[in-house]
C-alpha cells in the first residue's frame, strides 16, 4: 500500500494534467513526488527552498490572481512556522486555497519535535473559515484531496499522516460515518485513530462515529447519534479521540450538544513534551493512546 503523501504526489499531478489553475509550491519536502509534474508543468510547479514564509506568501499571491495553490510541506513548516502569513496572506486577503501537510504530531520521531505539530488544527482554529480534514488512509486522502482541489476559492487544510488505518472507509467530505451503534455512549474516532478505537471499544456498547472532516464540525450526526444512542432528552457521554492536541474539538461537541446534558472526554496528545523519540507506536503508548489504554480511559469515563 502507498503511503498517503505518495498518494498525495500521484493525486495532485494528475490533477495539474486536467486543471489549468492548479498550482503546487513546495518548501524543499517532498519535490521529489513532483518531478515529472514540474517538467510537464514547470511554470505551476514552484519550488520556493526552504522559506516556509515564502511558500505561504506565494501561495497567496497565485491565489489573488485566480488560481488554486496547493501548498506542502512538515506540519510544523506549514502552519506553525508562517502562521502570520496563513492569517494575512489568505484571511485577511480573502482568498483560498489548500494546505496538506505530512509528519503530523509525531509522524518523523527522530526529526525531534521541532518536526512535530500536535497543536496545528488548535491554531487554524484561531482562523476563520478553514475546512480541516484528517484521512485514516491514502485512499480517503485521495478522495479529501480531490475534494479540496475542487473546493471552489474555499481554505482547506489536508492533514496527511505516515499512521494509517488498515483499510479505507466510504467517507463523504464533511460528514460523520456510523462505523457502529450502541447505546452506552458516542466515541468520535478522527483520522488514523479509528482502528485503535475500534479494538479499544470491543464489547463495550458504545456508538463509534468515524471523522475525516472535522471543520466544520458535523453537528447535524453528532446530535442525531447522540438521540439515538442515549434516548431524546436524556444525557449522553462522548469521548473524542484526536491525532492532535487533546481536546482540540472538546467545545465544538458542546456546542453541537448544548441543549441536553451531556460530558465529553477529549483524548489525543497531551501538552507535556516526549523527549524520547521513539517510533510512532511508541508515541501513541506514551500519549495513553494505543487501544489498551484508550480502553482503560474510555471504560472509566463511561463508567
């Protein structure tokens, strides 16, 4: 199976065969899946070196003459770093395009944590009108992708990781899937942390619902699973499992929920910093999320 940046790489050079105002610029990471793309399309392929600023600034620059740039690089490089210039040179100038990042939280351990971005879809929070998306697999990053692409002048952040669920959902961009129902709780699973949560929920008569988008939030699901798992009116317990900062949509489940009683549990990578680079399993373990301690912290949540 491919990874979901090589993917990435094939997607994306198709689609600069087929449409003229798509642009890619590259920070240096990853020209090596573009290099038939930047023969074929030399003057949509740009590769800036390593200026992460530049890379956003050119972004938006293509952005206000018409075209759709797509923007790549490290999590940390692409959010993080030129922050200023994702907050003016898109929102403030009131143009779109895509940003896909790759390393995520802690997806290249031995690059240290200046590699590392737990806190990227927190800061795009920040920001207003950003669609976040998060596959579980090269195959949904195909489909988030090819949404993306076609978003019209929309801001779109793709977050691709190297942990993969091991076989791919049938997601539709922007909503929620049902992956399971029960009647004991809902436990949101975004991106690559679904095949850890269903192992972890085994037996428990839980509702997993399945997020790839996650800005917006689905709401609309959200509310609806949770009448059916808890019964109308009464209260329901979430428990949302995130690749990134835990509790990074901890207040977006309340607002969906703020009419009825309900608790949400946030799980996903704590604030404290891992200074032992291990490998991603490793890190998952460390952060309380592999399926045995996710267990543990959903079971006592839920009581």
């Amino acid at each position: 199976m491919d990874t979901m940046r090589e993917r990435f790489a094939s997607v994306v050079s198709r689609l600069l065969d087929d449409d003229p105002r798509l642009a890619v610029v590259l920070a240096e990471i990853g020209k090596d899946g573009f290099t038939d793309a930047a023969r074929a399309h030399p003057d949509r392929v740009i590769n800036v070196g390593i200026r992460e600023q530049l890379l956003v600034g050119v972004g938006g620059g293509l952005a206000l003459t018409g075209m759709r740039p797509i923007l790549h690089t490290f999590a940390s490089f692409l959010v993080e770093r030129p922050f200023e210039q994702v907050k003016l040179d898109f929102g403030h100038q009131g143009v779109g395009g895509v940003l896909v990042s790759a390393a995520g939280s802690y997806d290249w351990p031995a690059g240290g944590y200046t590699h590392m971005a737990p806190g990227d879809v927190a800061l795009l929070d920040t920001l207003d009108g950003w669609t976040v998306q998060v596959p579980g697999h090269p195959d949904e990053a195909e489909t988030l992708l090819r949404d993306a692409a076609a978003a019209g002048d929309d801001s779109v952040y793709v977050r691709l990781s190297a942990h993969s669920n091991s076989a791919p959902r049938d997601i539709a961009p922007g909503r929620f899937l049902t992956v399971r129902e029960g009647r004991g709780g809902v436990v949101i699973a975004v991106g690559p942390m679904l095949d850890s949560v269903l192992r972890a929920v085994e037996g428990l008569d839980v509702t997993v619902l399945y997020a790839t988008t996650v800005r917006p939030f689905d709401e609309r699901t959200l509310r609806a699973t949770a009448g059916a798992a808890a019964g109308a009116g009464a209260a329901v317990d979430v428990v949302l499992v995130e690749p990134y900062l835990a509790g990074t949509s901890t207040a977006a489940v309340n607002d969906a929920l703020a009419d009825r009683p309900h608790r949400v549990l946030g799980l996903g990578i704590a604030r404290r910093e891992l200074r032992r680079y291990g490998t991603i399993d490793e890190h998952l373990a460390g952060q309380g999320l592999d399926p045995a301690s996710l267990r543990e912290r959903i079971s006592g949540f839920l009581g």
